[in-house]
C-alpha cells in the first residue's frame, strides 16, 4: 500500500472531527476532547507515516484536479504538492498538535461548556493548517492561509468578554490583512505573467520571465509572509494575540501557523532568488525583526509577553537565513545557497519544538500561580519540578548551548549569514545583528527562567503554594511538556540521521556530510565560538542580575538614557499607537470623513441650492417642495458632474 | 409570427392578469401564491425549453424582442428571483390586504425585466423599464399605512420618475442624431457622427442617469438606502436581485452594442464611476447599524464591481459581469429574504438584534454566514467564483494603451478586503456573542416557506461555487450571444 495515495486524509480527518465536534460536540459530556484527540491523532499517524516515506525514500508525490478553468491559457488546480519540505513541516505541524490537543483537555478543563467551542475550533484550525502544507500552488495556500487567519482570528479571542482579548483578535485580524492584500497582489502578478500558480510551473517558468516583474511578484508575496510570521513592521499583533488561551500561543502562535510565512518564503525561494534586492531586503527584514523583537524581550513584564517577542525574533532568525540563501543563490554561489535554505527550515523545525513547549511550560505555570506577570512569580521551582526542568532544557536549546538542537540551526543561520557577507556587505551587518539577538536571548530567557522558578516566592506564588496547590499539573499536561522537552534537547541530532537534515531538505543541492565531518565543521568554525559566547554571557548576565544579584536590574534602568531605553521598550517602540494613528485614524478617519462628506457637503450643496430656489421662488410649503426639488438637484448635481469627467477625460486624450 | 419568442413573457402577463381575478374566487394568501408561483414556473419552463431545443436565436416580429442565450439566461435569473421573492411572501403579507394585487404586481415588474432582456430597441428597453418601475413604486408603497415605507415610496417615486425623464431626453437625442433607436443601427452610426461627439456625451449621459438610477451607481444612489430600508423586505430583495440587473441588462445593451464606437470617450469615466460606487457603498457600509442599510450599501459596492465589466467591454469581462450578476442575485436576494423571515419570528433590522442568533436557530444564522461570506468572496462560495472572473478580466483584457484597467482590479480587490469587515461583524454577533439579558432566547420557528427560499439561496451560492465552470459556461454563451 502506498501511504501517499491516502494523504488527502490528512487534513481530512481533522476536519471530519471538526464537523462531528460542531455538530454533536455539545452533547458530549468532554464537549468533544476525546473526538478532537482522535481526529487529530488519526490525521498525524498518516501524516508521519508519509513523512517516513518521503524522506526515506526521497520522492515527490503530486496530485491534483482542475479546480477552476478561467479560459483555455487560465486554470486554478486544487492537488496535493508533497516533497521533503512538506515532509518536514507535516510532521511539525501534526505532531504539536496532537499533543497541544491532549494537553488542551486539561488545561481548559475549567472552560465548562465552552470547551465545545474551544475543541471546534481547534479541529478546524488543524485541518486548515494541514491543507495548507499539502498545497500544490500558491493559490491553494492562500485559500487556506485565510482558513488559518479566520481560525487565529476565533481563538484569540476565544475569551471575547475581555475587551483586551477582543481587541487583540481584531488586530491580529487586521494587521495580517494588510500582508494578505500583498500576498493576493503577487498572486495576480505571477498569474498574469506565468499563467500558472502551480510551484512546479512557477519554479520551471521563472527563467523566462519578465525579472521586474517577478522581483514584483517576489516582495508582494514576501509582503504576505511579513503579515503572517510577524515580521517588522507587521510584528505588533502577535504580542497582543497572547490574550488567547496559553495553549492557542503555543499551537498557532508559536508552531504553527506563524510558520507559514516562513513556508511561504520556502515557496516563493527561486522566485525571490531572481532579485538580489528582494532577497536582501527579505534577509534585512528578517535580521532587523530578529533584533528588534529580542530587544522588547528584555525587559517584558509578562511571561508569555517574552515568549511572544522572543517568537517574532526567532521568526526573523528563520527569514534572515531564507532571505540570505536566496541572496547566495542570485550571486551564484549555490552550495551556500542550498544550505542557507536548509538552515532556515531547520531553525523552523527545532523552533517549534522548544517554543511549543515553553508555551505549554507557560500554561503550566499560569494554571499554578493564576497570573501572568513575572513581577508576582518565583520560587516556583521546588513545586513544579517537572515544569522547571524541562523548561530549562528548552532555554538552553533557544540560548543555543551545545549540543541542544536551538545551538545546531541558530549556528547554522548565522554562519550562511556571515557566508552571505561575503557576495554583500549588508548581510555583514545583519550577522552582527544576529549575534547579539543570540546574546539577548540567552539573556531574556534566563530571566525569565530565573524569576519564575528561582529566588523567594512572590505575593502571586506565595498565594499559591499557601492555597495548598502542592500538586503539578495533571499528567494530560506534563506529558506533552515532558515529550517536547526530548524534542527541544535533540531534535537537533536529525542533523546525524541517515543523511542528515541538510541531505533531505535542501533547495537543488543536498549536502551530506557525515557524523565526522559535520562535527569538524561546526565546531573549526570561529563562528561556532562567537555564537557560544554570546550564548553563555547572556545566560551568566542573567545569573548575575537576577539569580544572585550582583547587578540590579532596577538600578540600572532608574535613570538616564537606560530609563528612556526600557520605556520605549515597554511601549515597544512606540507600535501600537503608531498602528492606531495609521490604522484608526487613517483609514476610518477617511470613512468617517467620507460620511461626512456625503451627508454634510452633497446633502449640503443640494439642499443649499434647493433652499436657494425656494426662497428664490418664494414658495412657502417649503417641505414638499423642497422635498421634489432637492431629488432634482442631485441629479442634475450627478449629471452635471458625469458630464464634466466626460469632457475632461475626452480633453486629456 | 413567431410568437415562440414571447411566450415566457407572454405567460406570465396571462398570469399576472388572472391573479385577481382568481382572487375573486379565493382569497388564501398560499393559493394565490401557488398561483402565482405556477406561472412563474411555466415561464421558467418556456425559456428551459428553448435552451433544451438549442434553437439558438428566435426573433419575434420584425425583430424588436429576440429570444437568445443571453436574454433566456438573464429570464431565468429574473424569474428565479421572483419565484424566490413570492415563496418568501406568503407567510410575510399574509396579514395584508390587496395580497392579490401584490402577486400580480410582482408577476408585472418580471415581465418589465424579461422585456428588458429581450429588447434590441431603445424604446422597448424603456416600455421594460416602465413596466418594472411603476410596478416596483406601488410594491414599495405596499405597506401605505407604515410612514417609512410610505416615504420610501414617495422617494423612489420621484427620484424615478426623474431619471425616467432624463433618460426619455436622452434617447429622444440618440433618435435625433441617428435616426433609429435599434441598438444594433446606433452602433453602427454613432462612429460616423465625429462632428456631433459632444451632443452625443450629452446623449449618452442622459440615458445613463436611467440605468444608473436602477443599478444604484454613485451619483445616483442616494435612493437606494433609505427605499431598501423602507420597503417590505421582500420587495427590497427583488429590488436589489432582480430590477438592479435589470438595469445592468439595459447597461450592457446601451453602452457595449449602441455605444461601442466610442467605447474610448467613456470608458475612462464610467471606470472611475465603477471605483467611485464601489469604495463610496464599502466604506458607507462600516458605518451602519441597520442590517438593511449596510446590505443596502453593500448593494451599491457590488453594483460598482459588475460597472468594472462595461470599461473593460471584453467579453471575458461581460461573462465576468453576467456571472456575477448571477451569483450576486442568489446572495443578495437571499440576504435579504433571510432578514426578511427573521423579521416574521420578531427578530428587527438592527445588526445588533442578531446577537447570539446561533443559539436560537443555528440554520438562520449558518445561513446569513454563508450568504455574507459569499459577498465578501470568501472561497469556495459563488460570490468567489465570480469575482475571480470578474476581477482577472480587466488584467486579461489590457491592450496597449489600456493598462490603467489593472486599477479596476487592484480597486476590487482593496474594496473586497475591506467588505469582510463589515460582513464578519454579522458573523460574529450572531455566534460569538451571548444574548442580551432577558432577552428570548427560545427556538425560532421559522415559516417554511421562507425557510425554503433561504435554502434555495444558500444551495445555489455553495453549489455554484464548488462547481462554477458549468455557470461560467452559461454566462459565456449570453456574452457571445450579446455581442453576435
């Protein structure tokens, strides 16, 4: 039996649990947990099981079906696209959900009869998420990458009561909007000028192409990757979107469908490697988001606020590789290239793993201590022991410590990073900028580490452990952290299996090396060094300022430029509001005035002139006729002005 | 003289006409219905048949009425949406008086669209025209002792009769100027008259107040939300399904078959019209608490995406047009049927009324989703279907010199994602938010009828989307038929 020929089940059966938990799901007494945890976990056992194939056996399956014919020259397909990216994302993307959806069976325990939303939603969201890996043109992904938005949308503000939450999913909603109109404009250009959506056809027809026009083509959909992985200047919703539920962080907001950016960029790679100014412009998106995000990491307030940041920047991690693989690629050094490419996806993958499971750590402590804020945390480690370890194993794999699987990829993107320095001088820059986003991670999750689990409880921990809450969190929880944690500490060594990570997902060039081989180049590498350094001075600054205080954090914030620093930080750069200025006053400001226009101004100038032949005819009923004549005078006021274009129009030609 | 290429319209006047008299006899509102809704069907079965039989293009007389791919199809989409309009009825005016007067006036204003249709003559086109108006003013009116019907009524009577007059002026200089009122003869001069370019504009213009009127193109929309609001329901749906394309019909007709010569001098105008509508019905949409108001906006924006065909003129973009047209028929008319059978069950037109409609009855309110989706063109619904022929046209339809057509479609595209705000605000009070306190919160028990003709629509918008290529079909055989 050829597994393949089954993959359309896999986000089928999500799905199907999606409809029988909408359906009947309020019926049930778990409100539909038990159905959710099948129907996903039916859809990842084929899922894995045609990864394994894929990857072992190195082919492509393709399959599709006419979807839409436009004419003769224009058709839309809807099939299935699988090679080993897609390999790597299904089992990403199918497993973090298996398991986020086992642990949302506890954690959301307390919900009550809303968990029938919550379950629906999800089952939905996986679905989606799944279909859009299985895509075989940019069309296809963009009809689910609206799904994936819409769900993102319901969940965020799955607590609607709260304005905040409210608020957050209407931004979320929003802010993405914008990419998805870019995204939908180089949806149009490729399809004018290649006639096809398909990747393959895409990928065989660029050489032959119009280059503006594919540069074109190449930042408008880069445009739809900015607005869906959070990249800078379409970052701010994702910080807000952790007004949903924990486990909504970690399964859409951290591993999944953030992700789709990055897999778009995947897609569109031989697209945007046919301009070297989009491809740096892609990599300098990327390096400055990593950047920025990691500088309003340091001194976030709230727990799942760090991991939002810390998120966005190591998004922009991913999109820096990308954008300098695609760089190495349009100035011909290929081999690079193939590896730059590989280095983003890898940190996609070894990401996903240890950020699901810090967000699912999050939860864990959130479910114990009832508050978000760090400030209110501490001494937690002695209580919750399989929380604080694992965590811990997690932030040393995103600080990058050897030999956990955030130190292999985060190695490995900023050494594409300095080979891209090489062909341009801006990738120079973006790799110093990438060393110390190393450094300020390592240093912002320690802090975090630090303040929860170590140091003298504070008033919300040590309301909590007098409560009596002596327990951890139920084994449906800890399960999925203990596995993610396996995962963040070794998910990296995929680099060491049969052909390694770099011989199965590679753009033209694979690049085998063996076990031997691999080791002598990382770690030859002065690079390797550097990003080792950088790594254990964030985590010592960390020890230092807030495990054994030798350096006050307080202090060092009290005044001067550090203070103005840490409040244009907190007010993270000013982004919201400036968001608000553009959006709100912008564009319904423009409505609004629009509104105004028509009802003060038109109705004016009709009811001026109406009011003028009144008097004028110095009739005394005035509503009635006022009534008859202002009708006439906006048509005459319509007339007058179709006219006029007319004749102008007919003038300028 | 071959009557076959009347007979649609023909059995439905003999229909309209015995309704009351059969009201003589009976006086139930579902037999006259019944009534009505038979001779609707046996039309529908006429204008089938000739599609069945492919006898292609069938003239009556000395040729002012033809039957052909392009009138039958727009036939059967008027006549769909009055046999939608008349099932959503029976139970809305049961209580009424005059409800024999009020099918018959129905049966009429199709038989002034069918007429429309079927026109290859300016002044039938107008006789179509009239029939539908003055039927519509009294439907309007329906309700005479309700002061906003009755002043919806009194607007649209007199903003019509305007623009009737205008576009009678307009014809009466087309006539002047070439001496015929035949579309295909007009089109034929009109390239010879270079040194009478102006009074044609003028010619031009006026004419199009009449269409524009009917189709709710800014700056002739002022009408459209205060009647749309006012008018029973199911009159605003058959205004905004049916006698809105009627006016797209008579567009078609003018601009792209009397008009076509000098496509270059109004091409760039009425382009602007088409953003102008719909960025002004979108963005005036955001604003609205009434339901009907906002899908009386929504109306406007929609009637500025089909105006997208006319510059384009290819007949990629009229199929576009058609399509659209079609699919925009079932989504529209069964938005408002649907508010029009919550209405029955006391549920009012403001939008925050539908707070927590999921609970008390999860088939309205997947219904209205799946319906304002559709508009908002989210795939795989109908209004997707269309758009995405409807917008390519103008990218596909460039020659040299044309290029800033791709505006159209950036336009569309813009307008389109600023609408789902709107739309998904619906979706959301209906299944995110609770009920108000005190609110009732029992079950809906919705007429059946009405119920069924919201079905129907909702059938129509996912089977048309799942399966556009047989529509599409259909559309582009009326575009070829328009420009044989």
């Amino acid at each position: 039996m050829d597994i393949l020929e089954y993959a359309w089940l896999i986000p089928v059966l999500p799905l199907l649990a999606f409809v029988i938990v909408g359906f009947l799901g309020s019926k049930m007494k778990d409100k539909g947990g038990i159905v959710s945890i099948l129907g996903v976990g039916a859809g990842m056992v084929i899922a894995l099981w045609s990864a394994y194939e894929l990857l072992t056996t190195g082919r492509i399956y393709r399959d599709s079906f006419e979807w839409v014919i436009l004419s003769s020259d224009y058709s839309l397909e809807m099939g299935i696209f699988l090679d080993s990216v897609a390999a790597m994302m299904l089992i990403v993307v199918s497993f973090i959900s298996f398991l986020v959806v086992i642990y949302s069976t506890a954690y959301m325990h307390d919900e009550g009869p809303r968990r029938h939303r919550y379950f629906t939603e999800i089952c939905l969201f996986v679905g989606v998420m799944l279909g859009l890996v299985l895509a075989n043109n940019f069309f296809q992904m963009f009809v689910f990458w609206e799904l994936v938005g819409l769900c993102s949308y319901l969940l965020i503000g799955f607590w609607f009561e709260r304005p905040s939450a409210a608020r957050a999913a209407k931004k979320a909603f929003l802010v993405t909007r914008v990419g998805d109109v870019m995204f939908m404009i180089g949806l149009f250009i490729l399809f004018t000028e290649l006639h096809t959506l398909n990747y393959e056809s895409v990928w065989a027809a660029l050489d032959t192409a119009d280059p503006a026009m594919m540069a074109f083509a190449a930042f408008f959909l880069f445009g739809g990757a900015i607005g869906k992985s959070a990249q800078f200047p379409l970052h701010d919703w994702l910080p807000d979107a952790m007004e949903g539920p924990t486990t909504v962080s970690a399964l859409i907001h951290a591993a999944t469908m953030v992700n789709a950016g990055v897999y778009l960029v995947a897609r569109a790679f031989p697209i945007i490697a046919t301009s070297a100014e989009v491809s740096l412009f892609v990599g300098a998106i990327g390096g400055i988001t990593a950047f920025l995000a990691a500088t309003m990491a340091l001194c976030a307030p709230k727990i799942k606020g760090v991991l939002a940041y810390s998120t966005v920047s190591q998004l922009g991690y991913m999109i820096l590789g990308l954008g300098a693989g695609a760089f190495l690629w349009n100035k011909g050094y290929h081999v690079e290239a193939s590896i730059a490419f590989g280095a983003g996806l890898f940190h996609l993958m070894n990401h996903a793993f240890f950020k699901g499971q810090l967000f699912l750590g999050a939860g864990s402590v959130i479910h114990y201590v009832d508050t978000e804020e760090l400030s209110r945390m501490g001494g937690l480690g002695k209580y919750m022991k399989v929380t604080s370890i694992t965590m811990l194993i997690s932030c040393l794999s995103i600080a990058g410590i050897p030999p956990l699987s955030g130190f292999w990829s985060k190695d490995e993107v900023l050494s594409v990073t300095f080979d891209a320095g090489d062909a341009g001088l801006t990738f120079m820059v973006l790799w110093v900028l990438g060393v110390l986003t190393a450094f300020m991670t390592a240093f912002y999750m320690f802090r975090m580490w630090f303040m929860v689990f170590k140091g003298q409880p504070r008033e919300g921990s040590k309301q909590a452990i007098e409560h009596g809450h002596h327990h951890e969190a139920p084994i449906a929880m800890l399960a999925p952290l203990v596995i993610l944690a396996a995962l963040a500490f070794g998910s990296g060594f995929s680099l060491f299996i049969g052909d390694g990570f770099f011989g199965a997902i590679y753009y033209e060039h694979a690049h085998v090396l063996s076990i031997g081989e691999r080791l002598e180049e990382v770690f030859t590498s002065p690079l390797t060094y550097v990003s080792i350094v950088a790594a254990v001075g964030g985590i010592m600054l960390a020890y230092y300022s807030f495990y054994k205080p030798k350096i006050s954090a307080e202090k060092v914030v009290a005044k001067g430029f550090p203070k103005a620093m840490h409040q244009l930080l907190l007010d993270r750069y000013k982004f919201p509001v400036a968001y608000d200025k553009i959006g709100y006053a912008g564009l319904y400001g423009f409505s609004l005035l629009l509104d105004k226009f028509d009802r003060y101004i038109i109705d004016g100038i009709v009811n001026g002139i109406s009011a003028f032949l009144i008097r004028a005819g110095g009739t005394v009923r005035k509503l009635q006729n006022g009534f008859v004549q202002s009708y006439a005078t906006l048509l005459l006021f319509g007339v007058s002005v179709v006219l006029i274009l007319l004749y102008v129009v007919g003038a300028l030609r | 003289m071959d009557y076959s290429a009347i007979y649609p319209e023909l059995i439905l006047a003999l229909f309209a006409i015995a309704v009351p008299a059969v009201n003589i006899l009976v006086k139930d509102s579902r037999f006259l219905a019944g009534f009505s809704l038979a001779g609707v069907g046996l039309s529908m079965l006429a204008v089938v048949m000739h599609f069945v039989e492919g006898t292609g293009r069938v003239v009556f007389d000395t040729g002012l009425l033809v039957l052909d791919d392009f009138s039958g199809l727009f036939m059967l989409v008027f006549l769909t949406v009055a046999f939608l309009v008349i099932l959503a009825s029976i139970r809305y005016i049961e209580d009424e008086r005059h409800k024999a007067e009020y099918y018959s006036l129905i049966l009429l204003a199709t038989v002034g669209m069918m007429l429309v249709a079927a026109s290859t003559d300016l002044f039938v086109l107008y006789i179509g025209i009239e029939i539908t108006s003055l039927s519509s003013y009294a439907l309007v009116a329906f309700r005479k002792k309700d002061i906003k019907g009755a002043e919806a009524a009194t607007k649209y009577f007199i903003f019509g009769g305007i623009s009737s007059a205008f576009t009678l002026f307009g014809i009466s200089l087309v006539y002047g100027l070439t001496g015929t009122t035949s579309f295909q003869e007009v089109g034929v001069l009109v390239g010879t008259l270079d040194g009478y370019r102006e009074m044609l504009w003028l010619a031009l213009v006026m004419v199009m107040v009449g269409f524009g009127f009917k189709v709710a193109m800014v700056p002739f929309h002022s009408w459209a939300p205060d009647v749309y609001e006012g008018a029973p329901t199911t009159i605003t749906a058959m205004l905004a399904a049916g006698s809105k394309k009627m006016g797209f019909v008579a567009m078609f007709k003018f601009f792209l078959i009397g008009m076509l010569a000098i496509k270059a001098d109004w091409d760039v105008v009425v382009a602007i019209l088409s953003i102008v509508t719909m960025t002004l019905g979108n963005l005036a949409a955001l604003n609205q608490t009434s339901i009907k108001r906002m899908l009386a906006y929504s109306s406007i924006a929609q009637a500025g995406y089909i105006l997208m065909a006319l510059p384009v003129g290819t007949e990629y973009a009229v199929t576009g047009g058609i399509f659209h047209i079609l699919t925009h028929a079932f989504m529209k008319g069964g938005a408002f049927i649907a508010v029009a059978t919550l209405a029955t069950v006391a549920i009012g037109d403001r939008i925050s009324d539908y707070k927590g409609l999921a609970k008390r009855s999860n088939f309205m309110a997947f219904s209205i989703t799946i319906l304002l989706f559709s508009l908002a063109g989210i795939p795989p619904l109908a209004g997707f279907a269309s758009k995405v022929v409807l917008f390519s046209s103008p990218i596909m339809g460039t020659v040299a010199g044309s290029e800033w057509m791709v505006w159209l479609a950036v336009a569309g595209i813009i307008n389109s994602a600023i609408s789902l705000y709107y739309y998904a605000r619906v979706v959301k009070y209906m299944y995110v938010d609770e009920l108000d306190e005190g609110a009732p919160s029992e079950r809906l028990k919705l007429p059946k009828g009405m119920a069924a003709a919201v079905a129907i629509c909702v059938l129509a918008v996912i089977g048309i989307g799942v399966f556009p290529e047989y529509f599409i079909q259909l559309c582009q055989n009326a575009a070829q038929a328009l420009f044989a």
